[in-house]
C-alpha cells in the first residue's frame, strides 16, 4: 500500500513533498516552494504537499521512504522522479540558483 501511495505521487513534471503539519520544516519547505515562480494556473496541479499524517498508513509510508532514501523523516522533496532531499537541501538549491535550473528542465516556471 505505501509503495503504491508514494509512487503514484511522486510523477515526472510535478515537485512533490511529503509532509507531516506538525513539522516546522515542513512548513519552511511549503513556504520555499510557494514562493517558486510557477506558471500561472499550475501551481495546484504541478507542486503538491502529500500529509502523510492523514492518512491511516503513516509509519508504512515513512518506512517506504526510508527504503527509497535512507531515513524516515520528512519532509522530503522530489522534483519529477528525483528525491532532492529534505527542507535543508531544498534551501541549498534555493540559494545556489539549482532549484531553479531543476524546474526550467520540467518546464514549469514562468
């Protein structure tokens, strides 16, 4: 079932990250990718925030997740197929400019 729910999520074109709301970094995360300079009408469909916490198969899913990545924590962030990391990485690339090289690839920027 995790399997299932992370990979119909995780598709190429979309940024997706996994969350959990009582996460500060989560909230820090939604916030970077809110500011992103996405396509007029795409942001819903193209950056998506999966509440891992709302559904009733939490501890699968993060245990999925730490078989695709190494560690259980969120959020994690991926861009298309590629898991970028977590909140700290996702900074990284904000500050080096290489987020935004990642979403003209896919084509969704403004």
């Amino acid at each position: 079932m995790a399997q299932e729910f992370v990979n119909c999520k995780i598709q190429p074109g979309k940024v997706v990250v996994f969350i959990n709301p009582t996460c500060p970094y989560c909230w820090k995360t939604q916030e970077i990718l809110n500011q992103l300079p996405i396509k007029q009408g795409l942001r819903e469909v193209v950056v998506a925030a999966v509440d891992i916490a709302a559904t009733n198969h939490t501890n699968e899913i993060q245990h999925y997740v730490k078989q695709l990545m190494g560690a259980r924590m969120v959020p994690r962030v991926f861009i298309g197929k590629d898991c970028i990391g977590r909140c700290s990485d996702l900074v990284t690339m904000q500050q080096s400019w290489e987020l935004l090289t990642w979403l003209k690839q896919i084509g969704v920027l403004q």
